[in-house]
C-alpha cells in the first residue's frame, strides 16, 4: 500500500537513533503512539518487551491489529462468498470509478461474508482482523486512483482492470503480550505508560480520514450517504493537521507522556518549523535533533519532485 508519511524507508535510521539514545531494547515498552499502517510498531515487534499501537482511523485499527497483536493465521480460502452488488459497488464503481465492477462486487460479497462469519462464531477477532487487513490490502492494490482516495481516474488502470486476489497480510508472530488501540491519541497517552514513545503525527493539512475514506467504509461497514464527487463520509479531522491548533495539541501530548524517551517524525514540510518543535519539546527535558534526507512521497507523477528532510526530534523527560 502507498500510504502518505510511511516510514518504511527510515526504519533503520529511526532504529539507529533510538539504540543511541535508549541502548539496550528488549526490556523496553515501545508505543507507535500514530501508527498509520504499523511499519514503525511492527518493526519493533521482536526487538522490545512489548508494543503499545494506536491510530484513531478504522482501517489503520484494522492493518494495526493484524501487524501488531494478531497471534492466529487464518485459510482465506475457507471464507466462502459470493460476489455481491452491495454498498461498494453502487457507490464506489457504478456512481464513481474507484474500482471496476467485478472487483467492487467481490469487495462487497468478501466483506459481508468476514461479518457473517464474525457474528456466527465461526472465525474469533484475530481471524476477523486478520481478513478484513487482508481484504484492504487486497483492494488497495485495483484500486483506480493514484494512491489516495480524494479523486479516482476517469479510465481504469492496467492494475484496477485485473482481477482482485484475495491476498493474505501475514505478521510477525510474538508470544509477547503487544497492545493496540482505535483511540484520539491525546487522550490515549493519559492512559498508557512506558519507556519509548514513538510519535508520528500529520505533518500538514492532509486529513488521512479523507484520504483514506473508502477503506474507513470498508471497514465500518455501515450505510450512509455518500458525499461530494468522491463520495465521502464525515471523517475524523486531527488537530494536527490545523496551523491554529497543532502547538496545542503536541505540547498537551509531550506534557502528558509518561515515557522517558520521546520521539518525534516531522519532515521541513510539515506544518511546525524545527524551532517550534525545540521550543515545545525542550521544555520537557534533555532535547537534541537528527535529520535524514529522503525522496519526497509522490501521489503521482505529476507530484512535486526533489528531496525532503526527515527530523527525529528526541527529548529525555525530566523526572522519569
């Protein structure tokens, strides 16, 4: 899945820089505190006494679960279904050209039978969250956009006109304990305790509940009517993605974190300046900064090209 912040490509400059500062892991509690699609999390699943993940977006909750908690793999092909012209369909391929109609009716039909199945006890919640990640990835990749879903193409692409596999999103297997949460993080941190808080928030006005909205309705699987010429529905807006409101919310964050070590992902796009993050953070004890450059994330070709800065801001809590 091409998903806009991912730090896949920076996992090992943000692992590098945490060693530095923590030293020794595998006794450590690391929370992925704005966890996305969980490659931070899941990276560290083997390499700490346990994860804490959280994202406040359903079909992140969804990818999360499956990454980081799931201890049972499940035979997709046991899920029996029908293609189906349901919700995704009517709205998502007949009305607009997200996906070709054969893949639509068998979103549809695979989504109702993960339900049935749930409901019916005949697969228990890892099983339920390993199908339905499973089944997100598996439509991300016909989807017919760019790699959002603000807008879809006008013609289906090479990779939307092929045919839907139903492909399984193995994890890591741990007999460790790891926690996942679908909560506002700023009001998950007053809750959770630990000794690494990883922190990668929105860096600018991009809402990811918009960007994201058809996987959002994959996932809730509810009836609504759907909005505008992409066919949203309301979705979550962060206070990290607004310029009046952002400050705010990361220094309430720093301030109620009770975790020794603080880590913050922001790029020199993003909304906050690095000397308003020195200033938010450095109040809270030890700070220092580490950059890496790294090729911008393009939305499609027609993106702006070049190089963008990748800060991880630290901070040692004073008092912890």
């Amino acid at each position: 899945m091409n998903y806009i912040g991912s730090k896949k490509h920076l996992l090992h400059f943000i692992e590098t820089t945490v060693k530095k500062e923590v030293g020794v892991l595998d006794n450590k509690i690391f929370c992925d505190l704005f966890a996305g699609t969980g490659t931070v999390g899941a990276y560290f699943k083997t390499k700490v006494k346990k994860v804490i993940a959280n994202d406040i977006e359903p079909y992140a909750y969804a990818i999360i679960y499956n990454k980081i908690k799931n201890s049972t793999v499940y035979d997709l092909n046991k899920l029996e279904h029908e293609h189906k012209e349901g919700f995704i369909y009517k709205n998502y391929a007949l009305k607009r050209n997200y996906f070709s109609k054969e893949n639509a009716k068998k979103i549809d039909g695979l989504r109702e039978a993960i339900e049935k199945s749930f409901t019916c006890k005949k697969i228990n919640k890892d099983e339920y969250y390993y199908c339905l990640a499973s089944l997100l990835f598996s439509a991300d990749r016909v989807a017919n956009t760019t790699g959002v879903y603000g807008s879809f193409l006008k013609k289906l692409k090479f990779m939307a006109k092929s045919k839907m596999k139903f492909i399984a999103q193995e994890f890591e297997p741990s007999d460790k304990q790891h926690e996942v949460y679908n909560q506002n993080a700023n009001e998950l941190i007053k809750t959770i305790e630990g000794d690494i808080l990883y922190l990668d928030p929105p860096y600018n006005h991009r809402q990811y509940g918009l960007n994201y909205h058809i996987l959002n309705t994959i996932v809730k699987n509810e009836l609504f009517k759907p909005r505008g010429k992409s066919g949203f529905d309301d979705y979550i807006r962060s206070d990290y993605c607004r310029t009046t409101k952002v400050e705010e919310a990361l220094d309430a964050l720093i301030g109620e974190a009770k975790f020794k070590y603080i880590f913050l992902s922001y790029s020199n796009d993003g909304i906050l300046d690095k000397i308003a993050i020195k200033k938010i953070m450095s109040k809270y004890g030890s700070y220092s900064v580490k950059e890496f450059d790294h090729i911008r994330y393009r939305v499609s070709q027609k993106s702006r090209k070049g190089h963008v800065v990748e800060y991880l801001h630290v901070v040692k809590k004073d008092g912890m």
